[in-house]
C-alpha cells in the first residue's frame, strides 16, 4: 500500500453524552478550544499530511459541522463591507480551495467501525486516514498523520497511533501488542478493546488516529457487535493483521482527550499559554485564580 493517503474520515456521529447538556445542541466536535472548534484542529491536521478529500460521517443531528464548513455569503459580506479582511480570510480559510468535503450520514449511532464502514463509497479502493477530532494533538513540529502517512508510504503498512498510559487506564483504552520497535514504528501482533489491566497485553493504547488499508472495509462488513453492542473499529483491526502489516506509530506530540472534562480544560490552557498574544494574560490570570483559592503552588 506504499501509497499517499488523498482521504481521511472524520467519524462525528457519536452521541457526545460527556458533554451533555452542552452537546444536546453543539455537537462536541464544535466544542472550541479559544477561537477554533475541534474539527478545525483536526482538519488542518489532515490537510496538512496531504489529504485533499474529506468524509465527514454525520449525523441528522449535526447541521453545525456541515454548516460550519459551508460558504457563509452573509458574513462574509459584511466583513468585506466594514473592512474586517482579517476576520474574512478566517472564515474562508476554514477549507482550502483544493479541498473538498463530503457529507455521509450514519443513520443509528452503530459504533466508531460502523461509522468508518459508511465512508466506503465515498474512500473506495485506496489507503485511507481517519481522524477523532476529540483526540487533540499539539505538537511544534509536523502533526501526528502527516508523521504517519511519510511513516505508512514508506513501510506500506497500515499506522495506528499509540501512547503510552497509565496502567490502572488500559480499560478505557484500544490496547496492542507490539514486537520491537525500530524507530517511532513497531508490528502490531495482537489488540484488545478496553482490557482490564490484569489482561492488558501492554500499555500502549490507541489515540485517535489511523491510516488504513482499505481493506479493513471488508473485515467491517463482517464484523459482529462487540464490547458495548457496537460494531468496534478495533475488531477489523485485528481481522486486519491476520492479513497485512499494521504498524503502531509512537507519535510526537502531547495528545489532549477533549472527549473529557478534564482534558478539554487541559488543552484549553495549554493552547492559552503558547498562544502568541493571550499567552501572557492567561498566565496571569491562572496565577490570580490560583491565589484567590489560597493555592500557594501548583504540586
Ligand atoms: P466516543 O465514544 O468517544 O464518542 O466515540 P461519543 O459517543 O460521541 O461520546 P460519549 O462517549 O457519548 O461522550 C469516538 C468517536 O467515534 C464517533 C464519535 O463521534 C467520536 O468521534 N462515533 C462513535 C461515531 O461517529 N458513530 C458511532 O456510532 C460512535
């Protein structure tokens, strides 16, 4: 498959009850962090790694996103109107010109393979992406996909992006085993959907990205409903590699789980701190809050 990936899957069908009662009608991929929503940061993430056709796998629910990425006429009127050209190169930036998006709908929230499956028409016989705009990844350098597909054109394998975590966490986690690493790249062998840690194989658990053979089309058609009565993604990964190479990617960059609390507070902060013009004021504004609760230090 030594093959430049041209087309990554954005699985946005979910039902986001992390974020309810927010997400009852802002889907959380809309959720911002400072001025941009998730999906942007993993559009540009795509973009950037050479993907020129994106499949959003929607559902009727989630107008937002399609609306998001649609020609805003008005707006951009009144901008160019009142000279507001900064603002207007923002709002026409959200998609290059060379880029294209495609809706597809997932009619019943079947799981994240399922939803993978419904790209089929749309992907076709070629290597493909798929991006969880709700996992996050900053990183100074290229993004976490474009490190995999140069990764995945030259060893030709498919690229699951791994991270090390806690052990008490594997539950929450797609888990691999893997043999020697050469480099940021090792084999998977095996991988189990959220083991407890007494049967996790490894610590390595499965971040939010994924360049694949397509494939894993076929083995999602025959995949039956597993942990949770979904039809899981990680199943036909491991159909997959019975078949074909699929390789663990150890990606640069500090992955955020947005699909969280917690990690959505998190990477808020952080893209607060390294933002050009806000990074001085969030730093003291965080240091007054901190103060007002009495918090002498951070532990
Ligand atoms: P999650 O389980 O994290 O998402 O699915 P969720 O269901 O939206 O959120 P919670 O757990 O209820 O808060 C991982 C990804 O798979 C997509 C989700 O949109 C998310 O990007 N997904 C999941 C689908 O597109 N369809 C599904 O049937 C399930």
């Amino acid at each position: 498959m030594n093959q430049r990936i041209r087309k990554a899957v954005f699985p946005v069908a979910g039902l986001g009850t992390r974020f309810l009662p927010a997400t009852k009608t802002v889907p959380k991929e809309m959720l911002p962090i400072i001025d941009r929503p998730l999906i942007q940061y993993a559009v540009d993430e795509a973009v950037e790694a050479g993907c020129d056709t994106l499949v959003f796998v929607t559902n009727r629910y989630k107008h937002a996103v399609a609306d998001y990425f649609d020609k805003a006429y008005e707006l951009e009127q009144k901008l160019e109107q009142s000279g507001k050209h900064e603002q207007l190169e923002l709002i026409r930036n959200v998609l290059p010109r060379h880029v294209r998006a495609v809706f597809v709908t997932q009619a019943e929230a079947l799981g994240l393979g399922h939803a993978v499956l419904c790209a089929k028409p749309i992907v076709g016989d070629e290597p493909f992406a798929v991006l969880l705009p709700d996992d996050l990844i900053w990183n100074r350098g290229p993004g976490a996909l474009k490190q995999m597909a140069d990764a995945a054109e030259i060893s030709g394998a498919s690229m699951i992006a791994v991270q090390d975590v806690p052990h008490e966490q594997t539950g929450s986690y797609g888990i691999v085993a893997t043999g020697n690493f050469s480099g940021r790249e090792g084999r998977i062998d095996a991988i189990v959907e959220k083991p407890k840690p007494e049967v996790a194989p490894s610590n390595l658990a499965v971040v939010g990205r994924y360049v694949l053979d397509s494939r894993i089309f076929g083995l999602l058609e025959s995949t039956q409903p597993g942990a949770g009565g979904e039809i899981q993604l990680t199943d036909a990964i491991a159909a997959l590699l019975t078949e074909k190479p699929v390789h663990a990617y150890r990606f640069q960059g500090t992955r955020f789980d947005c699909g969280t609390h917690i990690g959505l507070i998190e990477a808020t902060i952080r893209y607060a701190l390294d933002h050009e013009t806000l990074s001085d004021a969030a730093r003291d504004m965080m240091q007054s809050a901190l103060n007002e609760l009495g918090v002498q230090e951070l532990k």
